[in-house]
C-alpha cells in the first residue's frame, strides 16, 4: 500500500492520521468501505478429501474476494457447475453423447453448499433456482479495490461420467469442481448456465492453495506444483499456485510417470499406456512449449502436467494441466495424440496467459490455439507433412464439417462471434471456432506479412498477460500499424461473410 504521509513532522502526521479516520467514519457511513486492503488479486484456499466409494469430496474453502470490478458490489455471484450434472435434462452433453458420457448409464453429480459466513457473519445466500448460481449478499457494500472473506463449507458428488467432471474406473477428473466467482465488470455480473457445447467457464486470475487427501493408492496431478506426505493409507497433497484462471485436479490409479525439463518447467506425463505413447506427449510438448514462447512470451507456469484419462471428448486444457483421452495413447496412430497436446499446450498461452469471454467469444481461445498447432506443424514438420495437416485437420476439416451440417439443417449460420447458446451444435461450433477461425487467423497473416504479425501477436500477449481480451482488443493490436483495412476484414470474418470453396 502506498503511503499518503511523510514523518517530517509530528504535527503533520497528526492532521493527517484525524483526516484519515474521518475519511473512513463517512466511507463507513455511506456503505463503501470494505473488509480490508489487499494485494489486488482473489485467493482461494481449499481443503478437501476425495472418498472412492461415494464418489465424494467433502471440502471447505475461504475466498478472500478482491472487488477489481471498478464499481461498487452489494453481494457476490458464485458458480456451481457440478448441479449441472444433477439429472438428464440439465446434464451438460449433447443428447446424441449421452450413452459416451455415461457409459455405466446416467448417474447425478452435484455439489450441497453450506455454513456461508462473509468476514466471519453467518450470510444468507440465495440459490437459483437451476441451483447453477449462489448469491451471496454483502453486510456491507464492497468498494471498489477492497477484500472480503467468504468461507463455506460443500460436498461434492462426481458423476460415473467419461467427462471433465467425473470419476469413472481408475480416474477421477476434476474440472470445475468448487464454487468459483463469477466475473464482474462494471457492477454487472458475467456468468452463463452450464452450456451443452464449448468451455462456457469466464473467469479472471487468482491464487491458489489447495489441500487434497485421498487413498494413498492415487496419484494427484493438478494445476500448480504439490508436496506430498502419507499417513494411514492416505495421500495429502498441497499445491500452491498464483495467476491462475482456474484449479482442476486429477486422481488416478495404477498410474506411472515420465518427467522432463523444459527451460525450467517440470513436464510429467500420468500414464496408463506403453511408456512410447508418454514419450511422445511430452516430446510434443516440450517442442510446442519452445516454439509457443518465442513467438507469444514465457510459458505462464512452472509445470505442465499431461494426464491419461476417460474423457470421451478428446482433450481439455485447464492452467497447467491437460486431460487427455486414453484413446489418443491407446490406438497405435501417434498423430493424434501429438495434435491434441499441442492443441491444448498452446491453450496455456491463449486461455492461460491470456484469456478470454468462452461463453461469448469462444473463438478466440480455441481460433489461437488451432491456429498455433498450425504453427507448430509449419515449425517441426516436412512441407508435405505440414500440407497434410492443414488440410486434414484445418481447410478440409472445415468442408467436411460444414457439409455434415447441411445435411443435418435445412440451413444454419456461420457466425462465428456469438453465445456458445447460439450455436446450432457442437458440429458447427467445432467447424467456425476452430477451423475456421484459424483460417481468418492465417488470412490476417497473409494481409500483415510474418514480420508484422508475429510483432502483433506477441504484444497481444505480452499486453494483456493476466487479463482478458475481446474482439477489439485483438483488432487494435493488428490494425496500429497498417494501413490496411484489417478491422473491416476479420469483422467480415467473424460475422460469417467469407465464403470458403
């Protein structure tokens, strides 16, 4: 905190030390004075202990809440995205996956939230009726750049799912597991239900430290390094993390490892598979982790941990940790498996690093890294193996997906900046938020030259490392120094004007 006050003389100090407490009598009075100072960034501590045979989590946490909206807050919003997984109806696949999801047949998840004190005051939070979203109301309005501390105390239940959220066979994934705070800019809250398509999780930084405990039998990998110590058959990890979008968590059993470095980041694969297929992943990695850090910055984490899973749906990034389906390691073809961990690698840079609204701009995260997996291919690879994956995964990728869609709809847009509610599924959502937008990505490069470019990309990262981008962001970074119509071009993309052949 920066000090308003010198020591040159008593008298001095004295004036100043009344003004101030008579600033904070009225601040008191006129209801913006909050629980107290911090250090600018939101911090969660959690401790919790995984039971197999329920498939539970019993878990407590405090959130000491920073308000860095800019305005004035009378409650705050928290997320519960395991009820999403409370019943068939609400549960957060796509019809047609349903039987991929739950392959056991359906069964809930969810999460009970109680005991809600803010600054030690038992708090009467207010649930939705979706029971997606927990309000929590402020004694005291918090003023812009002030703290509060939210305790609560909830249980888990994970789903018998092949997903992100659940525990199936030797796994357990925990990917949005707690009660996260929703975003808030400018006093409005930010948040959607749990989409059936897409990442729909928007979330600014915080610090992390988080205490887990299961059967010592697991392995624990997470997103920020962790100590380990057994006692009585259990496992205690802590893991302590800063800057962080998000904390997931995986368990598993039956697992081995294989460890790398990387310019100072521990890679460790948690694998099932021949040891080839491990070797593999972290080659892809480490390949991607060079060449993504000269072309954008740094890579954001001290680790980068690659965990074997059930995950039907391919791969999915979370800060310094990546779930990857077994089949990928399991199916004898390698190739996959290098694309989806150079996918979601480049996920630690674009989502990470820098992030974005998922819910209404998904395609930035998922156009960039498609598009640096295009990079990567450009890099390592020969010409003609290069060719190929454009073609299969990119330009080919896009006609195959988009004459799939109009086989399926009489007609559909092609949009590519809307809600994740708006697209018509996740076909659609793949073939413009991925393909399609690493496309736009390569033309805008085409427009700029490499030279230019390459300068703007890196500057949006560097820029904006911690924080949030949207559209504009990324058209100003691109258009300061060109004369070039290049907001007319990528918002002719993005509102789907461009015909592909």
């Amino acid at each position: 905190m920066k000090s308003w006050f010198t020591r040159k003389r008593i008298l001095l100090l004295s004036a100043a030390a009344v003004l101030t407490a008579l600033i904070l009598i009225i601040l008191s009075i006129c209801g913006t004075f909050g629980s107290g100072q911090s250090n600018g960034v939101t911090k969660y501590t959690i401790t919790a202990e995984y039971f197999p045979a329920q498939r539970t989590l019993e878990a407590r946490m405090t959130v000491d809440y920073v308000n860095s909206s800019g305005a004035t807050l009378n409650e705050i919003v928290f997320l519960l995205f395991p009820n999403a997984f409370s019943s068939p109806e609400t549960a957060p696949f796509e019809t047609d996956y349903l039987a991929q999801a739950y392959p056991e047949g359906f069964s809930p998840g969810g999460i009970e939230v109680l005991d809600v004190t803010v600054n030690g005051k038992e708090a009467q939070p207010v649930l939705s009726d979706n029971r997606q979203q927990l309000t929590v109301p402020l004694s005291k309005a918090l003023g812009s750049g002030r703290a509060a501390s939210v305790s609560m105390s909830f249980t888990v239940t994970l789903p018998a799912a092949d997903g992100r959220f659940g525990a199936i066979g030797d796994t357990v994934n925990l990917g949005n597991w707690y009660p996260v705070s929703a975003v808030n800019r400018d006093g409005k809250w930010i948040y959607s239900d749990y989409e059936l398509i897409g990442d729909p999780f928007y979330t600014d930084i915080a610090d992390y430290s988080v205490t887990i405990t299961a059967p010592s039998e697991y392995v624990m990998a997470a997103s920020a390094p962790a100590q380990k110590q057994e006692s009585d058959g259990k496992a205690v990890w802590q893991a302590n993390g800063s800057s962080l979008r998000d904390f997931a968590v995986f368990l598993g059993k039956n697992y081995e490892t294989a460890v790398r470095t990387c310019g100072g980041v521990t890679l460790t694969c948690y694998h099932q598979s021949a040891h080839a297929q491990a070797e593999l992943a972290l080659d892809s990695a480490e390949a991607a982790i060079k060449l993504f850090g000269e072309l954008y910055g740094p890579y954001p984490y001290t680790e980068l941990n690659i965990a074997e899973t059930s995950f039907f749906i391919g791969g999915m990034e979370y800060p310094g940790l990546m779930l990857i389906d077994k089949s990928y390691f399991e199916n004898g073809n390698l190739h996959p498996l290098e694309n989806v961990v150079v996918h979601e690698t480049a996920h630690q840079w674009w989502y990470g690093g820098v992030g974005n609204d998922q819910v209404n701009e998904a395609w930035i995260d998922e156009g960039m890294a498609t598009f640096s997996t295009m990079l990567y291919y450009q890099r390592y690879k020969k010409p003609e193996t290069f060719r190929m994956y454009y073609k299969y995964y990119i330009t080919n990728g896009y006609r195959f997906s988009r004459e799939s869609a109009r086989q399926k709809f009489e007609s559909f847009s092609e949009v590519i900046n809307r809600p994740l509610s708006e697209f018509e599924d996740s076909l659609i959502y793949n073939m413009l938020c991925y393909e399609k937008s690493a496309m736009m990505l390569q033309a805008v490069r085409e427009l700029l030259g490499d030279e230019l470019f390459f300068a703007d990309i890196k500057e949006l990262y560097t820029a904006n490392f911690g924080k949030t981008v949207s559209q504009k962001d990324i058209i100003d970074i691109f258009s300061r120094n060109t004369s070039r119509p290049v907001k007319e071009f990528i918002e002719s993309w993005l509102a789907g004007k461009v015909h592909i052949p």
